[in-house]
C-alpha cells in the first residue's frame, strides 16, 4: 500500500504540492516513500516555509486516511498518476506537469485535440465562431478542449457535441464541482459524451488562482490552440503564454478594431499568431502529424456516390495515384476506370494532376 504512486495521490489530495516539490522530495529523500516515516524536522528541511503542509503531511500520514482516498468503492472517476502508462505523453514534459489526474467520463485521452479559448464576456459573434469551429473540427474528428468557463469555453464544448464531437472540459476545481453552476447541463452532457478532468481531488472548490494553472493542462494535451476573442489584458493571454512555451501553434480569429474583445486577437496576429479564417486553416498544419479525414464528408460521399464511384474514392483517398496503378487496384480496366474519374471530376470530389496523378479534391 505505502508505494510511490499511492503517495503521489495522498501528496496531491493534501494540496500545495507542485511537481518541483514533488522533486525535492526524492532528491532530498532518495525514495519519494520515505516521507512516511521521516520526522518532521526532516520535512521542514525540504519545506522551511510551508508550515501547514508538513502539518497536513503529518495530520494525514496514517494508512486509513491513505485507504480512503485511494480505494474509495463510490468514486465514479478514475485517478491517473505521472507512474502510469496511461498517463497522457504531451502532458510529462511540459513545466510543472500535474502528477495526479482525476477524469471523469472517456478515461482514454484522444488525439488529435485542439484548444478553444476566449472571453468570458464574448460578442455574439465570437459565441457564433467558437461554435462553428468546433462543429468543424469536430467533422474531421479532431477533439475541442477548453475549461468550461463562460463565453467562448462553453459555446467551444456545445459545438464539438453538436458536431457528434469528443470534446474535453479541464476544471480548476474539483471534478466533482461545476464551475460555473450556470454550465451545469453542459457538464453532464461532457461526462456522458467527452471527459472531464482536473488535478484537483474532489472536494476542492473554484479558487482563484487555480485557473491560471488549469491553462498550462489545456495547452499542453492540446495540439494547438485557438483564440475567438480576448481582451488586451485577458487572462485567455494566459492560455496562450503557456502553449508558447510548450510549442504550440496559436491561431487567432481576426475581430473588429473597434471591439475591446478583439484587440487581444489582433495582437496576437501582428505578433506572428496564424491569422484564423477557415478550419482548413488548422487541418493544413495537423496533417504533417495525423491521417485526417473528413467523417461527415465521407458519409455524405456514400450516399451520393454510387459503388463503382466509391471504390474509386477509396483507392484514391489513400494517396495521389496513377490512373493505371488505380484499375489494377480496381481490378477495372483502364477505360471503365477513366470513365469513372471523369464523373467524380464532374462532382468536385477528385483532382487530376499532370501526368495522370489523381487526388482528393481539397
């Protein structure tokens, strides 16, 4: 029971302990257990200022406690630690990454996933792109994370599900506690429909200062993240800082001069943010990371097209091809399949490139 993943959640469920602690801890320590039995005088030498949190250590440190938090029969949630394989990868090598994970809903992380984030206080406007944004990515099955916060978060949530979308919701609260209370009815549908995480055991209210650290989770599991609408000194700009330091590609949808809501946008473009006017604008860079494909195309595709007419698609889909490598594939010949090219031409759906080449219409 006394293992170094049992006393990750047991640190975690004390709180005021950052990963940075977490590894003073084992350089003081040798062994991250060793904090079970240590005595005090050992714990303010790793913590000379923290005088509460050695004496919530030393409060909690019995097997009961310990017993309680980690084999709770009631728990609806799963805890991931830093230990575990299924810990998601994007998350270890960002700055002070949460070693303990609460999830409630989808267990397993998705990719490719991409931020939405922006004012709380948003325009009709930004609530119309956030939606339509996510309801797009959601087409190509790529997830929309954001922290289920007023404004843009929300409507960047309700378009990913709209879309039939995986969607994830980062708390900075317990995942127990909605925050707001307002998006109460979203964060149902996200337990039943997407994930709900958070670094916060439950129990932990909305404080403050715990936004700002949920932001480095959101840019982190992300692939990049989008801004609908921020002000000059929004703490969206947060969000952004943190995906900048991890290497992420920040797009930003252009907005009204004349709109406080935008100028933080603006900004960010004049900066060198990629200037955000259509999904394809995002789907161009994450396909040099990921086979991507647009579902609600393809479904659309298999009604309008006949079976011939499919299979053609499919073989070409894959990759530009050859005329004659697709009949041999086909199993057509040549002419039956270069009749059939000719009608998904006429459709819009393929592209013929010099040299016989043929492709996917964008």
């Amino acid at each position: 029971m006394i293992n170094e993943r049992n006393i990750l959640i047991w640190l975690n469920y004390i709180g005021g302990i950052t990963y940075e602690t977490i590894l003073d801890f084992k350089f003081f320590f040798g062994e991250l257990e060793e904090i079970w039995d240590v005595n005090e005088n050992h714990l303010y030498q790793v913590l000379p200022n923290n005088k509460k949190i050695v004496e919530r250590i030393l409060r909690t440190r019995n097997k009961d406690f310990l017993q309680r938090i980690i084999n709770d029969d009631k728990k609806d949630y799963s805890i991931i630690t830093i230990l575990d394989e299924s810990y998601p990868k994007k998350l270890k090598n960002i700055y002070n990454p949460p070693y303990v994970l609460y999830i409630i809903g989808d267990k397993s992380i998705k990719s490719p996933l991409i931020a939405i984030v922006g004012a709380r206080k948003s325009t009709a406007y930004g609530r119309w792109a956030a939606k339509k944004f996510a309801k797009e990515l959601a087409d190509w099955d790529i997830g929309v994370i954001s922290g289920l916060a007023l404004g843009i978060d929300a409507e960047g949530h309700k378009g990913a599900l709209t879309g039939d979308g995986y969607t994830i919701a980062v708390l900075g609260c317990g995942i127990d506690q909605c925050y707001p209370k307002s998006n109460y009815n979203l964060y149902c549908e996200i337990r039943e429909k997407g994930s709900i995480i958070s670094e916060y055991p439950p129990g932990v209210e909305p404080l403050k200062h715990h936004f700002p650290a949920r932001n480095r989770i959101i840019s982190g599991l992300s692939d990049g993240v989008i801004v609908i609408e921020a002000g000059e000194r929004s703490g969206t700009l947060i969000t952004v800082q943190h995906a900048l330091d991890q290497g992420k590609d920040i797009y930003s949808l252009p907005g009204n001069i004349n709109s406080s809501q935008s100028k933080g946008t603006n900004k960010l473009i004049r900066e060198g943010a990629k200037i955000l006017l259509s999904v394809e604008d995002i789907i161009e860079e994450l396909q040099y990371k990921y086979t991507l494909k647009n579902i609600k195309k393809d479904n659309n595709l298999q009604m309008d097209l006949s079976n011939d007419e499919m299979q053609i698609y499919n073989i070409i889909k894959e990759n530009p091809i050859h005329i004659d490598l697709i009949a041999y594939k086909s199993g057509k010949s040549v002419s039956e399949v270069n009749m059939l090219l000719t009608i998904l031409e006429l459709k819009g759906i393929i592209n013929q490139l010099p040299g016989k080449i043929f492709v996917i219409a964008n």
